[in-house]
C-alpha cells in the first residue's frame, strides 16, 4: 500500500525519467496513480510512461500552443477539491517545457503547487561533466538558426560560470562550428547525448577536437544532447582599456588603495593588479 497520500486542491510538479524509466521515483508512481487529473505535454507520449507502470488516470494536454487557455482550467478543479499532476515529456517540468504560465496562475490564486523531484537532464549532464558546478547558468536551447546561435554565444563570451544548454545533435557540427568561431577552438565543451539511455554518451574536449569528433561519427548526431560550455577565464594581467578609463577616473578623487578597491570591486579583477598602475596616475 502506498504510503504518499495525495492532498486535494494541489497541483503537483512531477518530474519523469529522461530516459531510462527506472528513474522514476516511487513517489512520483504513487501521486501519478492517485490524482484526479495527469496534465501532459503529449498524451501519447505519457501514455507510454503511464502503461509501463499500469497506471490508469485522465490526461489532459497541456502544452505551449494551449497553456494559456488550459490554466483556468486546471485552476478550477483545484478549487473544486481535484488533485492534478503535471508532466513534461521528459524530465522535470518548467525546464525548458510548459507548465510556467500554469503554476503562476495558480500561485496568484493561492492555490497549492507541491514538486516531486527526479530526473532533469540539465542537471544529470552538469554533474558528471567535469566542470565547475559552484556557479552555473542554464541557457535553455540555442537558437537553431546560426545568426541567432552567434548572437546568443556572444552575448555569454565573457561569462564566467559554466553554462549549460539544450541543443538538437542533428546540428551540433553546425553549434560547435559557431562556438569556435565566436568563443575560440581551445573552449572546453562536454557533449551528453541521450542520457540514461542505451546510448549514453559523455565527451569532453575542445570545441575544435569536438568538431573533428563530431564529423567523424554521424551515430553521435541523434537523440537528445546537452551541452556544457566552459565559463570564460579572465586573466589576472589583462587590464582592458575600460578598466584604466575608470581606474583614472577614481584615482582623480580618491586615494590609490580605493581607487583601486572600486575598480577590482566592479570589474571582478585583483586590485593588486590595477595598484602600480594607479600609483603612476598620480
């Protein structure tokens, strides 16, 4: 007998396998089992889930075209006392998936939204990439159009956090062309393609070593991928003409060490650095 009990008038946020379905949570199994309404971004696709764990609910679409329409419905069973869950094809919801106009709608109305953690791809990728997972940003799917694809990237150049994104392996020759002509071939990119599944498939290189590798495996061009930027590393000894225009500035009205302090402070660079050459300002 399951122990999770359902509460009324709660929408829950459940999260699902990205691949292999033993990843499903037991508590995900017992509220998907007990609510009164499962909303779906494909019905289809989550019939599939639903039959592999012999779980017979109502469905109900929920995705980006009807999102908008379906959240005053979803919000008036909840008042009504029902129950609903929420999934994404994949994963868990809100994460580059529908569901975000829904739970604020709810959540302005004071009704109830629960999460049922489990599977995110994002995250799975990032924590065996091997890069640094203090500070990341998720960047969501990179446009598919390389004009957009260059903009977005250079836009993110001069971040430092490693940046994680969902990108098509179809054309991830084509995305990892870009990052070496906007970021440099010597960035470090972790390729995770169709995590959990059969295939499963870490990389990790440069992106000109990534590129090579790419075009000489046409299997590593299907399924699902994520990808995994390394943060740009600023360094120490390089002093933009930007950082001295304002170092000069400061240096006018306040004594070296603070000048100095500010600038670091704003810049996000060592102020032991910028000292010598605020003292020659003087």
């Amino acid at each position: 007998m399951s122990s999770t009990q359902v509460n009324a008038s709660t929408l829950y946020i459940v999260a699902t396998p990205i691949g292999n379905l033993g990843d499903i949570s037991q508590r995900a199994i017992d509220i998907l089992t007990q609510v009164d309404v499962i909303a779906c971004e494909d019905t289809r696709h989550t019939g599939k889930l639903l039959s592999a764990f012999s779980i017979k609910n109502k469905t109900l679409s929920l995705h980006d075209h009807n999102e908008r329409q379906r959240q005053d419905q979803i919000a008036d069973l909840l008042k009504q006392g029902k129950s609903v869950a929420l999934v994404s094809d994949a994963g868990t919801p809100l994460i580059s998936d529908p569901g975000f106009h829904l739970v604020r709608h709810c959540r302005q109305q004071g009704l109830s939204v629960s999460p049922i953690p489990g599977a995110c791809a994002a995250i799975s990728a990032l924590s065996c990439a091997g890069l640094p997972t203090d500070r990341f940003s998720f960047e969501g799917f990179l446009p598919s159009k390389s004009g957009a694809r260059k903009t977005t990237l250079a836009a993110l150049a001069n971040e430092t956090r490693t940046m994680v994104f969902y990108d098509a392996p179809r054309r991830a020759v084509d995305t990892i062309t870009d990052i070496i002509e906007v970021l440099g071939g010597e960035r470090y990119v972790v390729i995770a393609r169709e995590l959990t599944k059969t295939f499963e498939t870490i990389h990790s290189d440069s992106a000109e070593n990534l590129h090579q590798w790419l075009s000489e495996d046409p299997n590593q061009l299907k399924g699902e991928m994520v990808l995994i930027i390394e943060g740009h590393k600023i360094d120490p000894n390089a002093i933009s003409p930007e950082i001295i225009e304002t170092l000069k500035l400061l240096v006018a009205e306040l004594p070296p060490k603070k000048a100095c302090a500010v600038t670091a402070k704003i810049y996000g660079v060592k102020k032991n650095t910028l000292y010598d050459i605020a003292l020659s300002m003087k």
